[in-house]
C-alpha cells in the first residue's frame, strides 16, 4: 500500500494491483480515516435508531441481522480526493493528502437494507435527511468530534443502501469499519460511514464537521481554513470519471503493441457508455474494450490495445462518456479547488519509451557492426 499518513491511517494500493480485477481484493482495497481506528467488539455492538421515527431502536448485530431480508451486492466507492495528485501539480494544496488513481475499490457488500431498518422504526414524512455517526473522534474536526454525515431520504430508501457486515464473503474488518458499516453506492465514499453506531432522521443535514464544513467544493479563492457550514458545494454524487492503471504514469515501455488497462465509474444511476484511448496526447483516439461489470454501482474495466511510438516519450490520453452522453471534463486546472476535491478531468500517463533494439540481423544497413 502506498501509505500518505499513519495517524490517521490513509492508504491506497499500487495501481497495478487494481488493473484487471474485478474485486478489490480486501487487503488492497484504500483505506480513509479521520480518526483512530476503532476495533469494536460484534458482542457489544449496538446500533440506536431515532430522531423523526415513531419506534425509536436499539439493535445488536443479531438484531440488525433480523431486520431484513441480507442483500449481497458489489459497489465501488470513492474518497471525494481521488485523483488529487492532479490537482496538486496545478497548484500546491498545503495539509491534504495526494491521493493518486487508488482512492477508489471495489468489494461485494453483505447487510441490511438500510430502507428496512428505517421501516422498522417508523420513519416520519418529514424526515429529509438521514444522519450516521460513528464512535472514532476526530481531531480534524472544529471542534474534536465523532465522524458523522448525513444522505438524503430519498437515498436512504433506495435498495442500493446497505448496512453492511461482510465485504467479500468475510466478516467486515476493523479497518474497513467493522462490525458495521454504511455502504452507499455512487456517493463519495465519506458518506459510507465506518464503525456506525447511531442513526438519526432529520429535517435537515446532519450538522455534523464532516457534513456542514469538510466534504464541501470550495471556489478557488477560499480560503479552507475560514471556510464555515454551509459554504460551498455540498459533495455527494461522485463524477463521471476514469483511470489508467497500467502501464502507470512514468513507467518505462518498449516501442510497439501495448495493452492499457484501467477503470470508469459513472457514479449515482449512470452507467459508463464508452472509453475513449489516445496513444498521442489526444490527436487521435480509438474506443476501448469494456469488461464485465461486477454490479450496476461498480466500475467498469477497460482494456485498450495501442501501438506505443517509438522516441523519448508517449503520452496516454483517456476519456470516459456516459449513457447520458456527458464526457470528462478536459483539463484539471480548470478543475482546481482549495481542498482538491472532485478532479475528474482527463487521465494522462506520460510513459519513458525504451530505445528500440536491434539484433545484427536487423541492424539497419550501414550502421556500425
């Protein structure tokens, strides 16, 4: 894993590691924090219910198990800086961390419908907004807090929304938020809370540090350290966006036939209708090869087989479309914000093209023997 902090612990693993795969294997699937790790016991745990319900709840693991029919399905989710290195070579973005292409995994999710737990405790019409939060306390926040964030009703209810307790067939891990955590498909991963210990309907987003202040899309000029709630652009439908995996960004490759790999998330309800590949900066393009899509709220991976030019450097363009017809933004300059949130334009690999070797026979002729 590619470790941007210890404490608290960010990782991301290395881009070959997700090229091809479906599933994020659990040890390589990227980890955010912003708080101590908490490693809970399945005995103890409990999950509270309220605010605007009518049969406010307390529920074990057993409990939560009961509360609905279990649901397995695959879903990707996405840190909100996925892709900020981009960002940062626009311009410096100073205490965030430079999260590459790997701020984004794949895993099967095994839980609850979230819908269900909601129905369970009568939830009120005039609730708007469902809040979590979660028992690591965050020095991040102003003040220390306890992680918490909200989603729209309308979200909550949706079968895609899972409570969920096993990620790949196995019990969920401490660092990936067990026993218990939020799972909500085509949302920044930020609202995917870990380690959830209490849910609450509301009449309006949570105001919770994560909700109301971080997790914002600030303009350029603003300063992120007098930013207050409510400023900017709440973030919660990820963007359209790609990546190339492999070869990566500054590896070295022969001349000739190469094959590039990597991944396109349409995010919320979309679906990736088309990725488009240049081998030379964007001059020319050719459509890449889809692969099987694990579920409707997972990546999709692409496969490009180009002709690598020969000469110092090549740079690989790509471009990802979806069935609404919007295309990637071009430029990540034009993309620049203060937190480095949301850089979704154009990925490019600038390759180091290795020196074309000759065999005696194929010498040119009148070269030196």
């Amino acid at each position: 894993m590619v470790v941007h902090e210890q404490d608290p612990f960010n990782a991301e693993p290395p881009l070959a590691a997700m090229a091809g795969e479906p599933l994020t294997p659990v040890d390589a699937f990227y980890s955010r924090n912003h708080g101590p790790i908490q490693v809970l016991d399945p005995q103890t745990w409990c999950l509270r219910v309220g605010g605007l319900v009518d049969r406010p709840l307390t529920l074990t693991l057993a409990g939560l198990r009961a509360a609905g029919r279990a649901r397995t399905l695959a879903a990707t989710l996405q840190c909100a800086g996925n892709r900020r290195a981009g960002l940062i070579a626009v311009r410096d973005i100073p205490g965030e961390d430079p999260w590459r292409d790997g701020a984004t995994s794949t895993a099967r999710w095994t839980g609850v419908r979230l819908a269900d737990v909601l129905a369970a405790a009568g939830l009120r019409g005039e609730a708007r907004h469902i809040g979590f939060e979660a028992p690591d306390v965050s020095q991040l926040a102003s003040p220390p807090q306890p992680y918490g964030a909200s989603i729209p009703a309308g979200k909550a209810l949706r079968p895609e929304v899972l409570l969920a307790w096993e990620m790949n067939g196995a019990p969920l891990p401490a660092v990936h938020g067990g026993p218990v955590r939020l799972v909500v498909p085509g949302y920044i991963g930020a609202r995917s809370v870990k380690w959830v210990r209490r849910i609450t309907a509301l009449a309006a987003p949570s105001p919770n540090y994560f909700q109301a202040t971080a997790y914002r899309l600030l303009p350029p000029h603003a300063d992120p350290a007098a930013a207050g709630p409510g400023d900017g652009i709440s973030l919660g439908p990820i963007a359209l966006n790609c990546a190339i995996l492999s070869p990566a960004d500054g590896d070295s490759v022969p001349p000739g036939p190469a094959v590039m790999r990597g991944y396109a998330l349409a995010g919320e309800d979309r679906e990736v209708a088309r990725v488009d590949v240049s081998a030379d900066g964007g001059r020319s393009w050719q459509q890449a090869d889809l692969g099987g899509q694990p579920g409707r709220y997972a990546w999709q991976l692409w496969r490009a087989a180009v002709s690598i030019p020969a000469g110092g450097t090549a740079e690989i363009v790509a471009r990802a479309w979806d069935d609404t017809g919007a295309l990637q933004p071009e430029s990540a300059r034009s993309l620049w914000n203060p937190k480095g949130y949301a850089n979704n334009s154009w990925p490019r690999a600038r390759l180091r093209v290795q020196p074309r070797q000759f065999s005696r026979i194929d010498r040119p002729e009148g070269s030196p023997g």
